[in-house]
C-alpha cells in the first residue's frame, strides 16, 4: 500500500477507497480525478472522469483525507 506522500496541493481533495463491483479488490481513488479509473485487478471501471469530482461506479467503502 501507498502511504499519504501526496505532493498535490488542492484543496478539499481526498481520496475515497472503492470497491469493485466485479471482483471486489479495493482501489484507492482520487476524488478529482481526470482520468478514468480501472480496477487494477480486473480492469473494470471504477470511477469516471467528469471534469471534476469523479464520478464512482463501483462501491464507496471509506473516504480518506
Ligand atoms: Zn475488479
């Protein structure tokens, strides 16, 4: 696991750890995310890219400052 080293200054972000839907490995997400985000098991999507707050497909299990 990755410790809190997080170099990016914005603020009111957090990351949000997130369950997948297809095989339930665990993804840590970053709120605003520009990006699509797959599930590193599976490949599933995981969290959508909007522009701004990420948009969570599979299941939000915690919220991590
Ligand atoms: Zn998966």
């Amino acid at each position: 696991m990755r410790k809190n080293n997080i170099m990016v200054p914005t603020p009111n972000s957090n990351f949000l750890s997130v369950q997948c839907l297809k095989c339930g490995e665990n993804t840590i997400i970053f709120t605003y995310t520009t990006m699509d985000i797959e599930c590193k098991s599976c490949g599933e999507l995981v969290a959508k890219k909007t522009g701004g707050k990420a948009n969570v497909v599979g299941k939000v299990l915690s919220v991590l400052d």
